[in-house]
C-alpha cells in the first residue's frame, strides 16, 4: 500500500516571517489529518524557522533543490548536508522551472539524486513533457526519456526512496490541469518504465504524485486514480486553507 504524499512548493514565494506564519496557520489546520504524508517546500532561507515551527507535527520538511558536491568553493550553492542539518527530509530536483530558467539536465539530475541518496534523504524527481511535445505526440517518449536518463544505475532499494513527480509543463501555474485520465495513463506508463528498469516490485512501491495546477476542486477526481499517490501543488499551496483542503480530499 502507497501512502499519498502531498508537497507544498513554495517556490521564489515567502519571506522567514511570511513561511513561519503560513506553516503555523496549515499545522492546526491539518493537525488531525492521518493516512497522508504531507510536506513543505519553503525557499531555503525559511527552511530552518519552517523547521522548527513543525517539530512535532505531522508535516515534514522539504527543499526545492540542492547541489550535488559535499562542499568546497561552488559561491551560491547549498549541500545535501546543509539540507539535512535544517531538519530536510525531503528533496525536490529537476523541477522544470530549474531545467527551463537553469540549464538543468537529466545527467544533472542523476547527480544531485545519488548526493541525496547518500546523506539518507528522499528526491522527489520531477519529468514531464512541454505543451508541444505533448501535441506533437511525444509526450510519452519525452517523460521514458526523463525517467531513463535521472535514475539510471541505482539499486532497487534505492529508487524506492524516490518520489517522482508527473508535472506536465503545460499544466503548471497555467490553471489547466491534465485529465485525470490523462494523469493516469502517464503514471501507468512511468510504473511500466520502473518495471522493466528495476523490477515489478519497485514499479508497485513507489510513490508517483501528479502536478500541475492542482487545487481543492480538482484533487478528489485526480486522486481516484489508482497510479496517482498525490501531489506536488504550487500556487494552491500558498495559502493555509487551500493547501489544507487539498490535504484532506487526498486520504485514501
Ligand atoms: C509546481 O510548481 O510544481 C506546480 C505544480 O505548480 P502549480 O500547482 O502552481 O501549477
């Protein structure tokens, strides 16, 4: 059985006062929700105060990127221990905002999810195709090559750790999320992937989240789908009630 997992990505949004006042207002809002992993992905300069305003509740920390050396002179970076030591348990990496405005790539990718790996925290890696790839019928063939290309080499056990994240970019902060079937028939076809790179048990076990414009409305039909686990939410996640509705339409 997949526990749902619901991420909240703050993106370039809340100063430290700003985060700590959202997270303390969705904490007692959800305090009672069970049976769904929630967590939030602040901007890195909140990570420590968000942290310390959950201790004890039931949502978790998350970050929006990291780099993959240990430390040294990369002026403007932040590492995975850096991330853990802010109480991070999560990792969010290849978002399409960082492949599209920062140059990131698959190999990239792969990089960042084995430093991640290694300190014991958890990527959520996310692929999906442009509007243009999607109608010129390589939407399928764009997202195999994504997931192919980020995780290829690791272990079983390893890609259990993982979160993927199915984010069409035509869906993201655009107020047009795909079908639920749409959602579907991508997620099936990611566990397809898994399953001939690792194995049937692996493609069963991990956790695959939708993105995309989700909100309050249009989270219950998505989460019907049996492939869906969840989801990785942007703008709805701003605000504490938003959020916290999108939570509890999300306990299986
Ligand atoms: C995202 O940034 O991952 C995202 C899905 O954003 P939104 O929910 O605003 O579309």
């Amino acid at each position: 059985m997949r526990t749902p997992i619901i991420v909240g990505n703050w993106k370039m949004n809340k100063t430290v006062g700003e985060a700590v006042n959202l997270v303390s207002e969705l904490k007692s809002l959800i305090a009672d929700v069970s049976g769904v992993e929630v967590a939030v992905a602040p901007p890195f300069t909140a990570l420590v105060a968000v942290g310390r305003e959950i201790g004890g509740s039931n949502i978790q920390l998350s970050a929006q990127d990291v780099f993959w050396e240990k430390e040294g002179a990369f002026t403007g970076a932040i590492s995975v221990s850096m991330l853990k030591d802010t109480g991070c348990r999560f990792v969010i990496l290849g978002h399409s905002e960082r492949r599209q405005v920062f140059g990131e790539t698959d190999a990239s990718v792969g990089k960042k999810i084995r430093a991640v790996l290694a300190e014991g925290l958890q990527p959520i890696v996310c692929v999906g195709e442009s509007l243009e790839q999607r109608e010129s019928g390589k939407a399928f063939s764009v997202v195999e090559t994504q997931i192919r290309g980020c995780l290829k080499g690791l272990s079983p056990t390893e890609m259990e750790a993982i979160t993927i994240a199915y984010e069409p970019v035509w869906a993201i902060g655009t107020g047009r999320t795909a079908t639920p079937l749409q959602a579907e028939e991508m997620h099936q076809k990611i566990r397809n992937v898994l399953k001939e790179v690792f194995s049937q048990d692996t493609a069963i076990n991990v956790r695959i989240q939708y993105g995309g414009s989700v909100n309050a409305e249009n989270i219950r039909d998505l989460m019907e789908q049996s492939d869906i686990d969840g989801a990785l939410v942007g703008g709805a996640s701003l605000k504490a009630v938003s959020f916290s509705r999108i939570v509890k339409f999300s306990q299986k």
